[in-house]
C-alpha cells in the first residue's frame, strides 16, 4: 500500500502541522490576554474619569463659589 519512506513523510508532516497548531494557539491566547488587559488598564479608567471629572469640577467650583470668587 503505501510505501515506508512515503509514511515517515507523512508522519514528519502531522508532527510539523501539530506543532505549527500548538504555537498558533498560544499565540491566540497571549493576544487575547493582551487585549483584556489592555482594556483593563486603559478603556475603565477612561470610563471611571467620565464620573469623576464632573464631581470634581463640581466641588472646586462650588469651594470658588464658597469664598466669594
């Protein structure tokens, strides 16, 4: 049927394919772990400011107002 040398072709071919498999995998994930984190030190605090900052302005102009400015 198939030939000895053709199946340790074959064979070196699956074992090259896995390993590409296996590297393209952990790649995805670290991408993917980069993404979250990302998102977690940039976008929320970001987010958190949008809150923030009008409170603040709030407060500072309402000590401003407070002493007669």
């Amino acid at each position: 049927m198939i030939e000895p040398e053709l199946a340790a072709k074959l064979d070196e071919i699956s074992a090259k394919a896995d390993a590409a498999y296996h590297a393209a995998e952990k790649v995805r994930k670290y991408l993917f772990w980069t993404g979250v984190i990302t998102i977690a030190l940039i976008v929320l605090p970001i987010i958190g400011l949008a809150f923030a900052i009008p409170q603040l302005l709030d407060s500072y102009t309402s000590t401003l107002n407070g002493l007669g400015y």
